[in-house]
C-alpha cells in the first residue's frame, strides 16, 4: 500500500504569543484559592478571555458570576479578574463583608492609578478604549462619573467637547491597537495641545510584543491564525494587525474544530500566533490538526524575549511559597 503524500506547509510560529504574566497570575490565583479555600470559588466575570480556560476552572470547582449579588454569604472568596473591577465593586464587597482576593492584572491597575492622580490633579481624564469591554467599565468606574470620557476613534476625538481643553489628560486600555492608539493620541494632541499624556506607555508590554511579532511575520505568511477567544481585545488586535501588515487570510480561533478548511486549501506559509489569554495547549491543538493535512514545517520566529513574572494577590502569596 502506497503511502498518502501531504502536501508542504511551512509554518512560522510567531515568538512571544500567547499567556502574559497578567493572565498566569490571575489563572494561579483562582487555583491556589481553591487550594487554600476549597471548592466552590466565586469570579466575579470570566478570570481571563478565554472559554477553554474558564472551563477548566470550572470544572476545578470555581463559578462565574455577573456581578456580586449572585455570591452567596458563605464565606467563599470572591476573585475579580485580571480586567480589573470599578471602585464600587471592592466597596460592595466590604459592605457585605465578603472575603475577596483581587487578581486585577498589575498593569491594568497602574492605569487606574494613573486616572486617580490625573483626577486629583484636576484634570479632566480621557480614556481611549472600547465601550463596554470589562477593563474600560473598571478604569471608568475609578472616577466620579462626568470626569472620565471615553474615546474610541478619530471621530470622537472630534466630536467630545470638554468644559476646559486646557486641563486634560488621557489614558488607554492596555490592550488596544499599538498603531490604531498612536494615532488617536496624536489626533487628541493636535486637538487639544496641552492634553497630558501618560508617562510611560499604558498599552502593555504583552499587548506591544505580541503584535510586533504579528507584524514581522505577516507580509511573509499566506494565512495567519490567532487562537484566542472571540471576546479577547489583544486577540482580536492581532487579527487586525496581521490583515494591515499585509496578511490576505488572517482568522482568529479558539479550537482546531473552528477552523475552516476550504480558506486554507492553497496556502503554503501559515503564521501562527496566540492572545494573551489563549494556552499553549490551543495552538499545539491546530498544529496538530494542520499536520493531519500537510506536512509540516515549523520554525519559531522569536522579535523579543520575554520574562514578566507578578507575584501573586495578597493573601494567596504563602501558599505559593508552599
Ligand atoms: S494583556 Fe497586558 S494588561 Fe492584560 S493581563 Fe496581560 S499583561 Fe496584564
């Protein structure tokens, strides 16, 4: 019997992608809790975006909830995840006197950080971001409301009409667009020239790393996979990036049973890349199922070492040690 020949695919596997020390810390947070507490652990939102990951938490006894009235005065601890929480969350829970560990990504809280003093200061605070997204809802939940206005493009750069252009700041979501950012912060800049802007960039170091890999490896590939999670901000950035840099097929998926095959019939060079929420354990999964299809192979294209490690929340940190 003669043997099936697959045909070449060559694959460049973009370095570094995939989990960021925010979501490693947050994901080590839920499991040394359940550890330390037992089962069930409440978390308040998904722990990170990424339903293959909350699934397997949950199966290790943790339960998502909405919002804080849906956990129960048992003494369970509550998590708030690495998107961070508004002021009004942590207060609630101190009125119910509900044991809590916060596992807010340490980069997100220099954000809101950053807005608490730009307030204090006097400044009117701009936060370039997208509506609704989990880390914008906590960022704009530090401040009174009416102090914080949210931007989300070049036409609302254009459109907002503060009381006083000449005391504003702004900060950004830290997962956002590296390129798409500059150019709104430029365009508020023009708009508003003594607008203060953050000292040290906010869109974080996982967010800036992974799509500078993207867009190294892009103009070279025929197709790219993000594997990530459709409700992941730094995921779906990367899926845009690789479009811009050129790349004719770029898909974000979460599991190889996503794919859809007939997109990939003709490609011989596939990049592959992961958001910061997405397991390693995903992107082995798709190169399986690829090398079912072709044969193939794979080089790691590395743009930046990484080495990030954040310690764990208070109050979990001696279990680590044991
Ligand atoms: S993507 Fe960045 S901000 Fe978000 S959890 Fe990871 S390191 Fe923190």
């Amino acid at each position: 019997m003669s043997e099936v020949s697959l045909p070449p695919l060559d694959v460049l596997l973009c370095a570094p992608r995939g989990f960021c020390a925010g979501v490693v810390r947050a994901i080590d947070a839920v499991e040394k809790a359940l550890v330390r507490y037992g089962a069930p652990v409440y978390v308040r939102h998904e722990i990170v975006h990424n339903k293959y990951v909350v699934e397997s938490l949950r199966r290790k006894g943790a339960i998502f909830v909405h919002e804080l009235d849906e956990v129960p005065d048992t003494g369970a601890p509550v998590i708030f995840s690495a998107h961070g929480v508004a002021k009004s969350v942590p207060a609630e829970a101190v009125s119910r006197r509900l044991l809590t560990i916060d596992a807010t990504c340490p980069l997100v809280t220099k954000v809101h950080r950053e807005a608490e003093i730009l307030y204090r200061r006097g400044r009117h605070v701009i936060l370039i971001g997208h509506a609704g997204h989990p880390e914008v809802v906590g960022t704009m939940g530090q401040l009174p409301n009416g102090s914080i206005t949210l931007v989300e493009s070049l036409d609302d750069v254009a459109r907002i009409a503060p009381t006083d252009s000449s005391n504003l700041a702004y900060v950004t979501q830290t997962t956002l667009s590296v390129d798409d950012t500059r150019e709104i912060a430029e365009a508020l800049t023009r708009r508003f020239p003594e607008i203060v802007a953050p000292h040290k960039e906010d869109i974080c170091y996982a967010t800036t790393n992974r799509q500078e890999a993207v867009k190294h490896v892009a103009p070279q590939v025929d197709a790219m996979i993000v594997v990530g999670s459709q409700n992941s901000s730094n995921s779906q950035r990367l899926r845009e990036v690789a479009e811009r840099a050129g790349c004719p097929l770029a898909r974000l998926v979460l599991r190889a049973g996503d794919l859809d095959w007939s997109e990939f019939a003709a490609i011989r060079r596939l990049g592959v890349t992961a958001g910061a929420s997405a397991p390693e354990v995903l992107v082995e999964e798709i190169l399986d199922a690829f090398a079912e299809r072709y044969t193939l192979k794979v080089e790691t294209v590395v743009t930046t070492e990484e080495n990030m490690i954040f310690p764990l929340p208070r109050g979990l940190r001696g279990e680590a040690a044991e």
